[in-house]
C-alpha cells in the first residue's frame, strides 16, 4: 500500500456500516470487504449502526483502542459522524465504501461507485490528505449551507422525499418554491463583505451536494481554501433554470451568483438560521466557518 503520510500502519481495521444504506445493501458489501481484507492478511471487525450518532461513537472507540484505519461503509452521513471523531488525527485514515444516497465525498476523491473496485482501493490504495471545515466544534467534509439549500437539507433530512439521491433533493428543492423568503445576512470573508437578501450560501471544499449537483464546481479539496457561492434572491422561474444548469455547475454565469474564495467565512443572518453540511445539520447563525488544512487523511485510488 503506498502512502503520502509517512508510515501508517494499515493492518488493523474498524469498518463501521450503517445497514439501512444503499437499499439495505451496506450489509453485504461491509461482509464482503471484512472477508477480502482478511483474506490478505489484514485484521479488524464490522460494526453495524442501529441509529444516529454511532457512527461517532464507534469511530471515537476505535481511535481510543489505537486503531489507525476506519473504514466507511454508507453515504455522506455516515462519512460524516465518522470524520467528527477522527477529524485533525493525521495517523488515523479513513476508508470509504460508498453506498449512500448522495456520495458527494466519495465522489470528490474518485472512489468507485462499483463496491468491487472500491474494495480493491482500500486493499492498494494510497493514503491523501485533504481539507476539512469547521463550523463551531463541528466538523464537515463537503459544503456547508446557509439558507434556501440549508431549508432543503432539512426538510429531506426530516420529511423524507418521494425519492432518493439527487431526485429527493431537486423534488424538494421545486416543492419549496413558493413558501421560501430569503433571509437578510452579513456575509465577512478573505474577498471582503456582503450585506443584502440572499436565496443560499454555500460554502465548499468539494464541488457537489445533494447527489451531484455542482454548486461550487471549481472546488479543490486541497487547496486550503473554501469556494462559496453567494446567490441573490430571483424569481421562482429563475430558480428552477438554475437547478438544471447546477448540475454542471452552468449557474455561476448568471448575474445573480457571485463565486469567492476564503479560508473563513462569518455568517449573520436575520432571522437566525439552520446551517446543514454534509446533509446533517451543524449548527446556526450567527457563526464562523473555518478550513482546517489537510485536516484528513483518506485512502484513495492510486
């Protein structure tokens, strides 16, 4: 196994599955990785969420116990509550099986949707270590949202949706067209300040949420800094064009989206608001958004 990081020891794993993923399918797939990894030598133990918040604490337990690989079978939320545990432990690398509705971590770091081949990563893979974000003392792998996208995260998070992945996201997105009124927020950062009405900010360390959809799409997840996009508020008709155009990331052209980089971002909002990331919420308004450089270590394809 090659390495970035010096010398991790990559012999003794804690895979952590959440079952209910992937249509129930997380069970095989983590029964599958623990017989290849131990077919080559390695040694560890499956361990099943039965709700939220183990992730977290299995993953705090396994770090405790002085296990250096934790390994992800689930969607971003999984991902998620594990990262909050091994977050700025640079000996401790995370392996990721994808089998979530939206993967969006996953997919930043070209782990395979094909649970085969994203064995075969965590059996020859190398370790990489990319950026986080901190929002208060949580920590978060993808974006944090403040506003429209925030509302739509939780209310999927909360109600459920007819559908799944980016499906679940866009139905909810078209649903709240007509009950949504942007907040007024202060919005203070590297490239200076923003004051006004704001439909969403999006503040990102890798280019997708919800499923796939692009909303900062030039992000680097190494680059130390956050991409976020600041969209004024626009008509309902508006709205929906854009939703098409994010999903490769054509919606940064149109005049009423602004794209900045920055390493912290302070957000005021009035009323005070709901912050997701993630798909799990973080905390609210008024806060302060943080990079933490490299703040992860990650086994990803060679």
């Amino acid at each position: 196994m090659h390495t970035e990081t010096g010398s991790l020891s990559l012999h003794d794993f804690v895979l952590i599955a959440n079952p209910t993923s992937g249509k129930r399918k997380a069970t095989v797939i983590a029964e599958s990785a623990y017989q290849q990894l131990t077919a080559e030598g390695r040694k560890g133990r499956v361990e099943f969420t039965t709700g939220p918040g183990d992730a977290n604490r299995l993953a705090q337990a396994a770090v405790e116990e002085g296990s250096h690989w934790v390994i992800a079978c689930g969607g971003d939320g999984t991902i998620h509550e594990i990262v909050n545990a091994i977050a700025e432990k640079p000996d401790v690398v995370l392996g990721l099986l994808p089998c979530g509705r939206g993967n969006d971590f996953s997919n930043a770091l070209q782990i395979p949707k094909n649970h085969a081949d994203a064995i075969k990563v965590l059996l020859n893979g190398r370790t990489r270590r990319v950026d986080i974000g901190k929002v208060g003392d949580r920590y978060f792998d993808t974006i944090v949202t403040c506003g429209y996208d925030a509302e739509v995260s939780r209310r999927v998070a909360e109600e459920g949706a007819p559908f799944a992945g980016m499906a679940s996201y866009v139905y909810t997105a078209i649903a709240m067209l007509f009950s949504y009124k942007s907040p007024y927020v202060r919005l203070e950062g590297d490239f200076g300040s923003y004051e006004g009405e704001v439909l969403l900010t999006a503040v990102g360390i890798t280019p997708r949420y919800g499923g796939g959809l692009k909303i900062v799409p030039n992000a680097v997840i190494d680059d130390g800094l956050f991409d976020v996009c600041i969209i004024k508020p626009v008509s309902r008709w508006t709205i929906l064009r854009m939703l098409v155009k994010i999903f490769w990331g054509g919606h940064v052209s149109h005049p009423a989206v602004n794209i900045h980089r920055t390493k912290s971002l302070t957000v005021e909002t009035d009323p005070p608001g709901f912050l997701y990331a993630d798909g799990e919420p973080v905390g609210s308004t008024p806060t302060t958004i943080e990079i933490v450089e490299r703040g992860l270590t990650v086994l990803v394809p060679n």
